[in-house]
C-alpha cells in the first residue's frame, strides 16, 4: 500500500510536467521557433509520451489498478488524462501549422509605392514566384503606370529640368512654357509606357516587370538593377535581351517627333531623348531594388503594402 501511494502521488506531478512541456511548444511554436527546435521538441514530446506509457504499463501501475476499488471513482488517475489528451492535440494542431512570415519582416519585400505615392506596381518581390504576364496584364500594367494619379511627378519634374536648359526653345519661359513642357512630358511618358510594357513585351513575349533581386552586396544589387535595362525575363522565365526597353524607348523618341516643333526633330535629339528614356527606366530599377531596404531600415515599414 505504500508503495501504491507513492506512485500515486508522483503521477499528478508527472502530468504537470507533460502539460508544462506541451505549453512550452506550442508558444515556441506561436513566436517562430525554428524548425530545429520544433524537431527537438518533437522529439523530447515523444519520448516523455513514451516514458509515460512504460510508466503506466508498469507492474505498479498494474498494482496499482489491482488495489483500487474503483478506479472510475478515483480522480488522482482520471483527471491527468483528460487534460494529457487535450494538451496533446493542441499542440501536435499548433506544431503543425507552417510558420508565417510576416511581409514586414521579409528581405526584398515590395510595395504598390514608393513613399506612399510614386507607383511600384511592376516590381516583384525577392523570391517571389509569378505566373507569366499575359496580354492583359500588360495593357493594365501600362494603363496603371500612365494615368495613375501620381504619374504627374515624374513629368513636372524632366518639364522643369528641360525647360531650365532650354532644350526646346519654342516653348518659351514662364509658366505658359513650364506648361508646354509639361504636357509634352506627360505624352513621352505615356508613349513610352505603353512601347515598354504592353505593345514589345506581347509582341517578343517577354515580362515587363522588375524582379527583385534582395541580395547580396551593394555593387552586385547595383549591377543587377542597371543591367536589367537591357537584359529582362521571357514569359517562360529566361534571361534574354531586353528588345521591348531598349527598342520601345526608341520607337517612343521617334513617335515624339510627331507633336514637337520641326526644329527639334532632328536625328540628334531623338537619340537623347531615346537615351534619356532608358536612363530614366534603368535609375528606376535601382531605386526599385533598394526600395525595400529604405523603406524597412530608414522608415521601419511605414509604407506597409500601399
């Protein structure tokens, strides 16, 4: 009888132990351990559970269950099992969910914005997998990158830069000629959008977007982003030249010379106009690349998903 007791005794202790393991995993679980400590901790469950199954399949246990009148009516030995087994469920539910990552925690992560205005919808995220572009896609991708309601600042801001170095002097000064400026800018954005995004890519069949590349040092990121003026995806995923960019940014500068004064259709400002708009796209690709970084160290994830 006494040796009954003390077995008694040292069963409640038992389960609390196991229910303490058990909540230890399942919040471990919760917070993001990695999965070297899940498989550890999986591993230690396992053997307690076995442990325990040796302990109750012991001759004391049997002793035990051969000294007791009743052992329905005995609750030092019903009430641990009950609790076992639900300890146990919830945690084999919590230790079977995959972890998640938040995006803010996420290396390489995009947003539809840069400061919560200027639009970013071509860039993907850093090992983010897409299915291909479709015609579509394009053509929304191009609508959305020309008439969204932030597409006016990079216009107002080449219209002061060309009007401040007079690059067409038909246009005058003041704000009459700002204005000049401005929509001509406005139309070459346009022309070129569509050229770049929706008209090349379905033709040659190649993805206009801008994939991240979220690694390495800053040589090799800057690299990757101006290189991807000239080089692109295909819709099957290889890396080929990019014919939309370079040649959609030159049928762009061609069509401008349709609506700019017969003075400026020369074949000498339609090369800087083709150069400067591949220059433009490629300091683009490396804001987008490094856009991640600025916006998780310097601004603590502030813009979110915008």
């Amino acid at each position: 009888m006494n040796c009954s007791a003390r077995i008694l005794q040292e069963i409640p202790p038992m389960a609390s132990t196991f229910l303490s393991r058990q909540l230890f995993f399942r919040c471990a679980t919760s917070f993001g351990v990695p999965a070297v400590a899940l498989l550890v901790g999986l591993t230690a469950g396992t053997r307690l559970s076995a442990q325990q199954a040796e302990t109750y399949n012991s001759p004391s246990a049997v002793l035990v269950a051969s000294t007791t009148a009743d052992p329905a009516s005995d609750p030092a030995q019903q009430a641990p099992a009950p609790a076992q087994q639900s300890s146990s469920s919830n945690g084999s539910a919590s230790q079977n969910q995959p972890p998640q990552t938040t995006p803010a925690d996420a290396s390489g992560q995009q947003t539809k914005r840069i400061l919560g205005i200027v639009p970013n919808f071509r860039a993907v995220s850093a090992d983010e997998k897409l299915p291909p572009e479709t015609v579509k896609d394009k053509f929304m991708s191009a609508t959305e990158d020309s008439f969204d309601y932030s597409s006016i600042f990079i216009p107002a801001i080449i219209a002061g830069y060309n009007m401040d170095r007079r690059t067409t002097p038909e246009f005058h000064q003041g704000a009459a000629g700002y204005a000049r400026y401005f929509w001509h800018s406005a139309v070459d954005q346009t022309s070129e959008n569509y050229m770049v995004e929706f008209i090349l890519p379905s033709i040659t069949h190649e993805d206009s977007r801008y994939y991240t590349l979220g690694r390495g040092g800053f040589v090799k990121r800057t690299g990757y982003a101006l290189s991807r003026a000239v080089v692109t995806r295909s819709n099957s995923g290889s890396q080929v030249f990019n014919i939309s960019e370079v040649f959609g940014a030159g049928a762009s500068a061609g069509v401008s010379n349709l609506y700019y004064p017969s003075a400026s259709r020369s074949v000498g400002n339609t090369t800087s106009q083709w150069a400067e708009d591949v220059g433009i796209d490629a300091a683009s690709f490396w804001v987008k690349e490094f856009w991640p970084d600025i916006n998780r160290h310097v601004f603590r994830n502030k813009y979110g998903q915008q």
